[in-house]
C-alpha cells in the first residue's frame, strides 16, 4: 500500500545557489549533490496539500494543509542508472500529527508552525502567497503570476528543479531511506514579481544565514499535481559500494 496519497498544488519555489561545502554535512549517505550547469541549489518551497490521505485513510483536521521546506538536490545511482532525489533541510507544517508521523517513521526534520495561505485570482493575475510563525515572527513567500500555463522548457533550469522524484534521509553516517514520490510532469505559471520575507536563519540554521541577504536565481510557480508517495526503503553505504 502507498504510505500517502495527495494533491500537491501551487508551488513556489524560490531556487538560492550555493556553495556546495554548504551542504556536505547534510549529505545522505549513497547520494550525491546533483548539479545544474555546474551550479548548485536549496530551494524554498511553499505549496498546499489537498485531500491527504495516509495508507488510504483520511485523518479528520490533517485533510488540507499548507507546507514549506527548504530543500537541496542529490542523486542516487543504482541498477545502472541515476535516481534524482531531494534532501529536506526542514519542513514546516501546521499539523502536528503530519509531524509526529513524518519524524517518527521517515526520519525527517518536520516542524509544526502556525501557518496560513492565500490563493486569489484578479484581472487574470494570480497571487499565491505562504506565511508562517517562527519565533513570533512573521515569515512570507509570494508572487504574482500571469494566469496561463506553460510546459516545462526541456533541459530548462524550471525542469531540474521540479523532475526529482526520490526523496532522501540521512538516518545514520552509513544508512539513508528512500522514498519515491510519483506524479505527472508539472506546468509551470509565468511570474511578474514575488516577495520574499523570511529568516533563514532563524528557520534553518546558521548554515543558511547568508541566504537573508541572497537574491533568488529564480523563482517558480507551477500548478502541481495528484501525488503518490511510496514506502520507505533502507539503502546502506555497504550495498552501495558493491554496485
């Protein structure tokens, strides 16, 4: 049985390049940092879930909820072929179940924040906006975009950033989980402007401090998609080695 079901729906993604020694320490074990024309990104991303459902279920209060998290991107290689995956530095979310679950079976960085959204559409303008609390401070990321859809550019920077479909856990130095996450491939809304107020590192620690005075490479807005997230998997460095 899938571990979560779901509608994934209007992401932003803000994509910040960095320093690769940034991200080493957070490196699962068996992944590697995954490039886009010799660059690479943490991302921060606000998106909403909608009809959530966990091992087919629906939890009563846990059905819609907002999300940010902050994320870089790996690969994984395996069976002669290159899996592309994120790392979640942190995930926030206003449900504490969501978190206890998430932390608790998947070994991820959930936390639970007062949050909220908005979604509205004027003068074929569409503003999509994510707040959230941390430390009794506001957080926000928002843009407008024009309201039509566009396919995804092949090779595009837009492309790397939304076609990763595995997830990856640092468990211990030498084990990482695996999870998959399955939809169809995402378009993308052109932006006119966005607004960006948040504390990274008051949100995600001292490594991302300099991110506070870091301008975007890009930001992104897609429409996203029914989601399937699948059970976890244990990789070992030692399984990996004999690859």
């Amino acid at each position: 049985m899938n571990f979560l079901t779901a509608q994934w729906k209007n992401l932003i993604l803000a994509n910040y390049i960095v320093h690769s020694d940034t991200l080493q320490k957070y490196l699962p074990a068996g992944t590697e940092l995954d490039y886009f024309n010799g660059n690479c990104y943490v991302s921060l991303v606000g998106f909403l879930f909608q009809d959530t459902k966990v091992l087919g279920l629906k939890i009563p209060n846990h059905i819609n909820f907002e999300e940010v998290n902050l994320r870089f991107y790996v690969k994984h290689f395996e069976n002669g072929e290159w899996k592309r995956g994120v790392v979640f530095i942190k995930e926030i979310v206003p449900k504490s179940a969501i978190t206890f679950v998430a932390n608790t079976l998947y070994k991820e960085h959930y936390e639970t924040q007062t949050m909220n959204h908005n979604v509205k559409l004027k003068a074929e303008i569409l503003n999509v906006s994510y707040q959230w609390n941390q430390n009794d401070e506001i957080n926000y990321i928002e843009v407008n975009a024009y309201d039509f859809l566009s396919p995804l550019d092949p090779n595009s920077e837009a492309e790397f950033i939304m076609e990763h479909y595995y997830g990856y856990t640092k468990y211990t130095k030498n084990t990482t989980y695996e999870y998959e996450v399955q939809h169809p491939k995402w378009e993308q809304y052109s932006i006119k402007n966005y607004s960006i107020e948040v504390d990274f590192e008051k949100n995600y620690g001292r490594d991302f401090a300099f991110l506070n005075s870091t301008k975007p490479s890009s930001v992104f807005l897609a429409n996203g998609s029914e989601i399937t997230v699948k059970n976890k998997r244990k990789i070992s460095i030692y399984d990996t080695l004999q690859l």
